[in-house]
C-alpha cells in the first residue's frame, strides 16, 4: 500500500495479529521493548508513534497533537487504591497505513502482556475519538501527513516558504458529553473548508489570521485563542482576529481563493463523525459470547435490549457487549487462550459488520472498542453494563 494511501475502514485494520505481519513485527522487535522500559511505576501519560515497526517515543510537548497519516499507542496510568490502573490506547489515522495500524494493534497487546494482562484497551479512530481518550488532553490537534510521508519535526524557528498557508478548524467534539472538549484539526486551506458554526485559524508567513464563524461557541473561541498564543510562543508574529459577520471578514476568504461572488452561508462538513446519538437510537444494546466449549470457536447472541447484566457473564469465556454507542469486550478470568487471542478479530469484525446493519450514512462501524479483564472492570465497564 503507498505511503498515506488511507485504509479503507471497512477492511479490519486490527486482524493481523497471527498474520506475516505479526511475524514481521516480532522479528523488529528486541526481547525486551525499549520503550516499556519503567512504565507502569509511576502514574502519568505516556506516547509513542509507530515508525517503520518500532515504537518511538513522541516529544511531550506534542502531546495531543497527531497526524493523520499515522499510528500511536497512549498509555495512562493512574491511582487505583494503593496500585496502578492502566488505559492503553491505540489511535490510527485515518490515512494511516496497513503496516502502522496493524504494528499499533499488536504492540498495544503486547504492552498489555507487559503490564500483566490486566490494563483496559481502547481502539481510537480519528474520526470518533472517544470521551476517554479526549480527557487526556487539554485539546486534541490533528494534522495532515505523517511519518511515512517525510514528516519527521517541525522546526518553529525556521522561516517557512513564501506561499506556506495552514487553515486549522477549531470545533466542540461532536460526541464527547464535555462542554470543554474541542478538537483543532488541519483542513484544506481553500474557503470551501470555511463554516459558520467554528473558528478557523489561517497561518502565513507573515501573519496569523483568525476567522470566528458567525454561530460559533464562546468555548471556540477561548480554544482558538489558545492555539495561537502557541504559535507565538517561538516568534513574535502579528495576529488578526475577525469575525464573519464583519465586511473585514472578506479578507480571509480572497486569502483562500474566494471573490466578490463568494458569499455565506458558509458550510462544510467537519471531519468527524457525526454524533452517535442517532446511531445509538437504531442499534439496541446486545450482548454476544465467544466461546470454544463445543470445540471450535463460536460468536452467538446471549441476550439483547435493557436486562442484560452482570450476571449474564461466565468466566470461562469472553463477551462482547454493544451498547449502541460503543462496544466493550469483557475477558473472563478463566476464558481459554484462543477465547483471549481472538477478542480483537472478533471485536474488529463485529463492529465493521455495523456498517451493513444500518442506513448507510451511518457511522456505527466506527464505534469505540475497549477491552476489560475480569476483576479489573473500570467504573465506565460496569455502568455500561447496568445501564
């Protein structure tokens, strides 16, 4: 596949553990992973990128920054009584290549292994990032290209080319139920990336440019105002904040190839998924069990709708619950080692099956995935569950 080609989605990015790939990335990989080296001592957030199938740790100060064209695990360690809880999280780019996701899928359960099979796995997808996932930081940035494609560091102090131009769309996360959750994502740089309801960023060489759309949200604004005081922070350069209601305002929509007959309403879809209400109002919620007690390995529906719970789960096997908004994968204590090697092809498969149960503009394939362990349930599992 050509660098930043772009997965299509509804081919699993994630069952490839078992497959050359695994093989491929066992044999890049040393006994002992570099980068596990002292996690899970001490709480706190760690990230890495996935570089050419090794793991490399990504600069602190771009925590929350990502491109699409790439593959990372997040690792979030945190007081639980007097031990540590883990989150692992792997987040793939939407234009993230077969080898980076799948390197990406099997490191992320390799470092469960590593942090004894106990800590809570989360698959991340660009265009639907979890709550989780975005609660661990301040704002997430998304930007265009990727490792693969020659970008490596971005050096502030060096002067970009004359016609340089970044249009970064600053928007409230669709589906996160935090008011404060915004995401700064690089769009085209033409006035058909611009809409009413967000602020829009434009760099220059010489000047930085803010657009706040007509129906944008005051925490827009606050967000955007952040993203800019970063930009200055390693050269002074002159900002110009406009708002579209403005006549002034034109002047950013002649900078992105607009004329005199380009005129509101401005509108563009945001890059993102939509919010999961609407799928989660199609899709009721359904338990289903994976099991090889009959002698081969089986995934049939246990019980569907309001009175699925606790009880429900054996531990001898693995279950899969679809809450309609997200799916979770439960590991039973005393589930078999192939039960416990197949949840994430099984789980993958699943939800890319969603695509096809629903209308078509539906974004259900993209649901969130976590696994949990028996005994180590996180409190969002268990009011899933009871829900």
């Amino acid at each position: 596949m050509p660098p930043n080609h772009g997965l299509d989605w509804r081919d699993s990015n994630v069952e490839l553990v078992g497959s050359d790939l695994d093989h491929k990335v066992k044999y890049n990989s040393a006994a002992t992973e570099p980068a596990w080296q002292g996690l899970g001592e001490q709480p706190g957030l760690r990230v890495w990128r996935i570089e050419n199938f090794q793991v490399v740790a990504w600069p602190e100060d771009k925590y929350g920054q990502f491109h699409e064209g790439d593959s990372y695990i997040c690792v979030h360690s945190f007081k639980l009584g007097d031990k540590l809880g883990h989150d692992i999280f792997f987040w793939l780019g939407s234009k993230t290549t077969q080898d980076e996701a799948g390197t990406a899928a099997y490191k992320a359960v390799e470092l469960d292994e590593f942090l004894h099979g106990v800590a809570t796995q989360h698959r991340e997808l660009q265009r639907e990032p979890s709550d989780d996932f975005a609660a661990l930081f301040p704002r997430i940035r998304i930007l265009a290209g990727g490792v693969r494609s020659g970008f490596t560091h971005v050096d502030t102090d060096t002067e970009e080319p004359e016609d340089f131009s970044m249009l970064l769309r600053v928007f409230k996360h669709p589906t996160s139920r935090r008011a404060d959750a915004v995401i700064v994502h690089e769009v085209e740089p033409q006035w058909q990336s611009l809409d009413e309801n967000d602020v829009f960023i434009l760099q220059r060489p010489d000047k930085i440019w803010v657009w706040q759309g007509k129906k944008c949200s005051p925490m827009e604004k606050a967000k955007a105002a952040q993203v800019v005081h970063d930009l200055t922070l390693a050269k002074h350069i002159d900002v110009e904040v406009l708002s579209e209601a403005e006549a002034r305002s034109r002047t950013i929509v002649s900078m992105l190839g607009g004329d005199q007959d380009t005129t509101g309403p401005f509108q563009a879809a945001r890059p993102m998924a939509a919010s999961r209400g609407s799928n989660a109002a199609q899709r009721p919620r359904k338990l289903f069990r994976l099991s090889d007690e009959a002698g081969k390995l089986q995934f049939n529906k246990v019980r569907e709708g309001s009175s699925i719970g606790k009880g429900d789960l054996v531990s001898d096997d693995v279950f899969v619950l679809d809450t309609g908004s997200g799916v979770w994968v439960w590991q039973g204590a005393q589930a078999s080692k192939a039960e416990k090697a197949a949840w994430i092809r099984v789980a993958e498969s699943y939800v890319r099956s969603l695509e096809d149960d629903t209308s078509p503009s539906s974004t259900a394939y993209l649901a969130p995935i976590s696994k949990v362990v028996e005994g180590h349930e996180p409190a969002a599992f268990l009011r899933a569950l009871e829900a």
